[in-house]
C-alpha cells in the first residue's frame, strides 16, 4: 500500500510539472557539448543557469567545463535526484523554485532553457527585464522552441543562442 501512495505521488507530481512547464525530458550530454563548445564557449568565468533543470545533466555538463551551474526545478523529486547525481560537486546547486518568482544570480552569464511554445514570449519579457535589472548582456541558449520575435546570433541542431541586451530606460 505504502509503495502505491509513493507511485501516486510521484505521478502526481509530475503530472502537475507539465501544467506549470516543460515536461520532463533528459537532455543528452553529446548535444550540450557541442552547444557548450560551438554556441557559448563556457569556461570557469561563467554562471549557468538552468531553467526547468530536470535531473541535472545541464548543470552537471556545464559544471564539467568549470562553470558555476545553477538550477531551478519546480519538480521537488527531479531536484532530489539532482542533488543525488551532483553530490561532491561544489559548482552544481539545484534548487525547487518557480522561475517566475524570482531573480537570477548576479553572476548569470549564461541561461539554458529547454522552452515550450506557450511559455516563449513569458521567457522572453522576463531575460529582457533581468539583462536591465543586471545592467549587461545575457546568453540565453534555447533547446526546441523558439522566441517569437528574435532570430537567433546561431543555431545548432535543436539549440539556438540569443543575446538579451540591456535596454536603456527610454527604451524598456
């Protein structure tokens, strides 16, 4: 009976991730590599955030190249693994966090964020407004769906890399 209730939860939990983001799906390490070598050469200089982080392995590979990796989940069982999987490492830290809800590290070079159509334009308003919050130019590397109304400074695959500018007053 104990293991169904834990089943029940886990779907549960899950399931109400898909309503409020991007479901669940692993990223492969052989395509963040190439992102993190052809798109946005990520060194030890570098803050990555990973928005919707899943199990990790965008932190953990990006954590691989010396960057400092920061995740938000709002999965608390994905954020558990993670932590299991990343356990020893220094520059990985996940979080269970609702994006929306809050700032990124003044540190944030560099954003990843596997993206869903509906959620673009939400995305797009809020790198925009965290670029002018921070005063400095934001990466933000897309996987799958696209900002409506920016072209990419480079596309790889399914991964696309935009530049968020820092507006000045008069134009935000």
């Amino acid at each position: 009976m104990i293991a169904f209730w834990i089943f029940a939860i886990i779907v549960l939990v899950f399931g109400f991730v898909v309503f409020t983001g991007a479901p669940y799906v692993p990223s492969q390490k052989r395509f963040l590599r190439q992102a993190f070598e052809q798109l946005y050469l990520l060194s030890d200089k570098d803050t990555l955030v990973d928005i919707g982080s899943g199990d990790g392995v965008v932190l953990r590979v990006a954590a691989s190249y010396g960057a400092k990796a920061v995740g938000y989940e709002i999965n608390p069982v994905l954020v558990a693994i993670t932590k299991f999987l990343s356990r020893g490492n220094s520059l990985v830290e996940a979080h269970v966090a609702d994006v929306w809800r809050q700032h990124l590290p003044d540190s944030t070079t560099v954003i990843y964020v596997f993206g869903v159509t509906r959620d673009m334009k939400k995305f797009d308003t809020f790198f925009q407004g965290e670029a002018n919050r921070l005063e400095r130019s934001l990466s933000v590397i897309g996987h799958g769906a696209t900002f409506p109304h920016r072209s990419p400074e480079a596309q790889l695959n399914a991964h696309a890399l935009y530049i968020f500018h820092p507006l000045q007053p008069d134009e935000a």
